[in-house]
C-alpha cells in the first residue's frame, strides 16, 4: 500500500512535467494536442541519441553519478534534448497547426493532432525499430528503505522525483515573476487584448511550445529512466497527462502539477484492488470522476 | 475467376459496413462539428452487444440469449447509443475538448475492459458461439456471402437515406446553424446541448449498426477489432471523402479502404523480408500523413459539403413594387 503511493507519487512527477506543457499549449491555442505525448518519446529519443554522442566523444562522462544509473553523458543529454524538442515542437506547429490556425480550421486541429501523433510515432518505430531500448544497460537496485512495511525505491526515481519538483519550482518563478509570465497569461486571457497591449502573440506561442517541448522532453526521459523506451511510449502516456490536466483544470500549471501526482497515484493504487490490466483505463475513470463532480478540475475555470 | 470474384464480394462487404461507420461519422462531425475520439468504442459496442445478444450459451462468458438476430442487432445498436448518451450528457455541455478527450478514453477503457473482463466478453480469446442467421438455409460459402453483401448494402442504403432526409429537414438545418454559430442559434430559443447530444447518440447508434454487421460478418469479434487503428481510418475516410457530405463519407470509405489493402498487399509483398515488421508502421505513417495532407491542402475533402440555403429570402418590398 505505502509501496503504491510512493510509485505513485513517482510516475507522478514525469506526469506532471507532460501535463503542464499540454495543458499549456490547450490553454493557449485551445485545442486539444493528442500529439503532445509524443513530443515526450521524441524527447526520450534524442536524449538516447545524445547521451550516445556525448559517451563517445567524451568518454569520461560516462562514468556514473553515485548511486544513479544517470551519467554526466545523460544529463547533458537531457540539456540538449529539451532544446531539440522544444525547437521541434515550434517546427511542427509552423508546418502543421500554425497553417491551420490561420486558416481558421480550429477544430480540425485536433484531427491534424491526432495525424501527427501517428506520424511521428509510427517514424520513431521506423528509425529506432520496434524493440525497447534502455539508457543503462546495467539494472539498477531497488534501495530497500524499510523492512515492514516494504518499501523499496531506486535511486533514479528520487532523482526524478526531485528534478521535476526542482523544473516546476523554477516555471513557477518563471510565470509569476517576470514580464514573460505576465504576458503569457495575457494572450491566455484574451489573446486581442494582449496584443493591443504590445505583447508580441507569434512570439509567445512559440514560446509555449518550447516550454512545453522542453517539459516533455525531460517528462519522456524520466519515464525511459523508470521503465523503457519504446516507440509507443506516447500511446501510454497520451490518457494519463490529458487526465491529469482535466484533474487540475485546463490552463491551471499548478492544477497539472497537482493533477499529474493524483492521476499517478490513482493508478498505482488501484493495483491493490484491480488486477493490473486494468491499470490503462484508471484515468479514463478519473477524466468522468471530475466531469461529474467538478467539470471545470480543480483550478480550472469555465470558459466557453 | 470465382476467386476474384469472391474476393471482390469480401472487400465490397467490409467497405459497405465501414462505409456505415463513416456515415455515423459524418453526422456527429461533418453536420453538427462534434469530435468523436473514439470511433472504435461505438463500433465496438455494436459488435459485442450483437453477438452477446444473438450467441448461443456460453459457459465462459456473459451471453447465449440466442435472441432473434434482429432483436440482437438492435440491441448492440442500443448499447453504442446508451454509451453515447452517457459520455454526450457529461461532455456536451462544456468546452469541445472535453468530448474528444473523453471519447478518446472511452475508446482506451472499452478495450481495456474487453480484452480483461473474461466474465463479461471472453477476454482476450473474444466472443464465440455467435451462429450467422440464416446459416442453415445459405451454407457457408459464396452464396451466403453474396446474400450478406446484399444485406449490408440495404443497410448502407437506407442509413444513407435515412441521413441525407435528417440533414435536409429543419433538424439538420439546426445542426449546422449550431455548428456555425452557437450562440445565434441560442439566440432564436434552440437549446444546442440537447440537439448535440441528439446528434451525438444518433451518429452512435449508426457506428453500433456497423459494428453489429462487421460482428455478424464475422461471427466473432475480439479485442483485436477494438483497436485505434480502425477510428483513425474511419476518419481518413470521412476527412479524405468530404466531410459533410454523405456522398463523400461513403466514397472517402470505398477510396481509403481500397488504399489500405492495396498499400497493405503491395508492402507484404515487394518489401524485403526484414522489413516485413515495419509495414504496419509504413501504414500508419501513410494514414497520419493522409490525415494531415488533406487537412492542409484540401480540408473540404474531395466531394466538398454542398452550401445550401435553406430558404431564399422574400424579395425586398421595394423590388416587388411596393
């Protein structure tokens, strides 16, 4: 039971960090993006890439930190990768949705979403082949911390966990503090208003996309850290985050943050009373859950 | 020359029914602009409500109510329809990424709960012990198919009739002024979410006809036949067809259907073997960029949506000589 919330709270953190780019970019440019979860095994990718690159050519980064199945190879990794989703995440809007936008096609965003979520996926398979990859070859040991009740923990998932906690604490300064927060949640307000104010609209939503590219790619390598890579990563991870943002209300950053731990937790805990196979279908059960109690999420508000 | 002839039958039948699928499709977003993320649920719901209701006893799992085949199709029609009422009536009302955000996790928990729940559908190893009406009396072989084509061909027809009447009575008038301006519509006393929701269980209850049929064709139906792939061809078909247009979704459905088997037997058979792998991955590549390409170049489709008015205005009283 305590070994299930603290799973939860676990897989909670690489939820979290995929939900507030997704609910981002849903606030921002209203639509739902199914092909945000993909961004999550782009970044996963690349990360595996780079971390390849950077051992190869500077062999002494791959020796590993302490305890961790993480190396100084991975963590520049990680660097590079949030940088080269992030700038993906602004090619595929200039190629795709930015056109559609324009064109005043806002609901056939989704669609398109859902075309690109099977473009990209289905290209990642085709590159790196079907079969699971790892970052470290080497199994990483479970720590025991306590006897009764049993609980274990792997050194890479506190990592994860604080490193979330740390990225979420500097975003958070980020959207309060400073002009570029303010002028965010001005185009998410009333986006006319904001530019009429002088905030640069093509601007900021690339800057969206680069935050949230940049969350999911960190998001897609902490879930390769904690389980594998897989071409179909984002087929898995596409209901929980869109779950864990409707939990914590479309356009609440601290609401996906939020959302994101209760959604992981949900799931870890429902393998005490549901066999495993049901796991998959946890958030769809959170997703009614609010739509009945509270349809707006925890810190969402009604907007037409 | 049987052989081709036979197979021909075979793939005429499978478009025919997702042909239906896409008609059901095309109500829910062509007409009215709602997102149905989960296509296969509603398909899947028909299928396994028919074949539940229509098998003989099964120790295993849930079923054996040996309905008459009718009855069973109308209830798994039934079933596709309750659950669309239930996800219309909690997403309807709020913002549209609501609906295609729960729809898509109807689709993921109807499979899920499927291929576990051995009790209720067989788990993975599916529904059995579903005898084909009128087996007895038309064998096994073409014959029975040529007669089942003819079946969903009826069926086809008359939902496309049964449509194309809907779309031009003043109901289908009220989907799209809904679709076009929410808030004009609800200035003239029409209240959108009851309509959607209309339009929403409505376009269900056809995508559970076809589903029923594709279950009956096959006298079985397993979590295999529930996944995604299928609600990303259904929309293939209707965003390539012209959505809108009843003409284009079945056209869009015969178009697609017949570039995913050809696109399927070409790679299966000049790919190297290697790569045999890879084909279901080519395909789906193929489908997204379809998708995408369509929505970008020629978002109306190949047979657009034909603009209708409704009702000319009268002639200004001035020009009349007044």
């Amino acid at each position: 039971m305590i070994q299930n919330l603290i799973d939860g709270v676990l897989t909670g953190a690489y939820l979290s960090l995929g939900a507030i780019g997704l609910t981002l970019v849903m606030h921002i440019l209203r639509f739902a993006n199914f092909s945000h979860a993909e961004l999550l095994s782009l970044g996963a990718y690349a990360a595996l890439v780079c971390d390849a690159l950077v051992s190869a050519l500077v062999p002494v980064f791959a020796a590993k930190l302490g305890p961790l199945s993480l190396t100084w190879a991975l963590t520049a990794a990680i660097a590079a990768s949030m940088v080269l989703t992030g700038v993906s995440a602004v090619l595929i809007d200039r190629l795709v949705f930015k056109r559609l936008r324009d064109k005043g096609q806002e609901l056939s965003m989704v669609f398109a979403s859902f075309g690109m979520a099977l473009v990209i996926r289905n290209l990642i398979g085709l590159i790196f082949g079907l079969s699971p990859q790892l970052y470290s070859k080497d199994i990483a040991f479970a720590v025991l911390l306590s006897q009764d009740p049993l609980i274990l923990v792997k050194p890479d998932q506190v990592f994860v966990l604080i490193a979330a906690l740390v990225l979420m604490m500097i975003l958070h300064l980020v959207l309060s503090r400073t002009t570029f927060g303010y002028s965010l949640r001005a185009v998410a307000e009333n986006p006319a208003l904001a530019q009429v104010n002088g905030v640069n609209l093509s601007r900021t939503i690339m800057a969206v996309w680069v935050i949230g590219g940049g969350l999911a790619a960190v998001a897609g390598v902490f879930y390769g850290l904690s389980h594998q890579i897989i071409p179909v990563m984002g087929r898995d991870l596409v209901l929980p985050i869109f779950a864990a943002a409707i939990v914590g209300g479309i356009g609440s950053v601290y609401g996906a943050v939020l959302g994101g731990f209760v959604v992981g937790i949900a799931g870890n805990l429902a393998l005490v009373i549901l066999p495993s196979g049901y796991t998959p279908s946890v958030p769809f059960l959170l997703i009614l859950a609010v739509l009945i109690i509270r349809p707006y999420g925890l810190f969402g508000e009604a907007r037409a | 020359m049987i052989g081709v002839v036979s197979y021909l039958v075979f793939f005429a039948t499978t478009a025919s029914i997702l042909a239906i699928a896409v008609l059901g499709l095309n109500l829910q977003w062509g007409n009215t602009g709602l997102f149905n993320g989960g296509v296969v649920a509603f398909f899947g719901a028909g299928a396994y409500g028919t074949l539940i209701l229509g098998g003989m006893p099964q120790g295993a799992h849930l079923g054996g109510f040996a309905l008459f085949y009718p009855l069973a199709l109308l209830g798994g029609m039934a079933l596709a329809g309750l659950m669309a009422w239930i996800v219309g009536l909690l997403t309807l009302r709020l913002r549209h990424d609501y609906l295609a955000i729960a729809t898509f996790g109807v689709a993921v928990a109807f499979e899920n709960l499927v291929r576990n729940a051995e009790w209720l559908a067989g788990g993975a190893k599916g529904v059995r012990g579903f005898e084909r009406p009128l087996r007895a009396m038309l064998g096994d072989g073409f014959l029975y198919n040529l007669c089942f084509l003819a079946v969903v061909l009826l069926a086809l027809v008359a939902t496309y009739l049964f449509l194309e009447r809907l779309v031009a009575s003043p109901f289908g008038r009220l989907l799209r002024a809904i679709r076009e301006d929410e808030e004009a519509a609800q200035s003239l006393g029409k209240s959108p979410a009851g309509v959607r929701l209309t339009a929403f269980v409505t376009g269900s209850v056809i995508l559970g006809l076809s589903g029923g049929l594709y279950g009956t064709f096959y006298a079985f139906v397993s979590p295999q036949d529930v996944l995604p792939t299928l609600t990303f061809q259904i929309w293939a078909m209707l965003i390539v067809g012209g959505s809108g247009n009843n003409r284009g979704a079945v056209f869009g459905a015969f178009l697609i259907w017949g570039a995913w088997t050809a696109s399927g037997w070409a790679l299966s058979r000049f790919a190297p073997v290697e790569a045999q792998l890879y084909t279901g991955s080519v395909q789906f590549v193929l489908i997204g960029a379809v998708i995408v390409g369509m929505l970008l170049w020629r978002p109306r489709g190949l047979l657009p949506e034909r603009l209708v008015v409704s009702q000319r205005g009268k002639t200004p009283l001035a020009k009349q000589g007044v």
